[in-house]
C-alpha cells in the first residue's frame, strides 16, 4: 500500500481513508492508520476537512461497487 504525492495534504488524507476502506490486511490497515493519525495531527487539517475526506472515501467505494456489479451483471 502507498500513497501517492499528490502535494495537497487534503488530497493526501481522501487518498488515506480510500486506501484504509480498501485493506486486505490487518497489517496494512494498521500501517494506513498510522500515517492517517500523522496526517489529522496538521493544524490545518480541521474536523471539517477529516470528515469530507471520508465521506468522499466512502461515496468513491460505494460508486466502484455500483459499476463493477452494472459491469459484472
């Protein structure tokens, strides 16, 4: 698992909570939630922003469901 510099840390923290929703290990969950942790510690980063982040996580998951099983059936 990887993130990718995409030099926006707000971009940076939607791309952590994709890859955490998307862990096949317990390993890798584990290692995204401690580089999310390091990420909510920015003073810049508000509540606000952590929320819109997930929530964009979330809809982006639900969304590729939704095509693979129009795709797939």
């Amino acid at each position: 698992m990887k993130f990718e510099n995409t030099g926006d840390k707000f971009e940076t923290l939607f791309q952590g909570f994709y890859l955490l929703f998307g862990c096949p290990t317990t390993k890798d969950r584990d290692e995204v939630s401690r580089m999310i942790c390091i990420m909510l510690m920015d003073s810049e980063i508000t509540k606000e922003h952590a929320q819109q982040a997930c929530e964009r996580a979330v809809t982006a998951h639900l969304n590729e469901k939704k095509l693979e099983a129009t795709f797939n059936g």
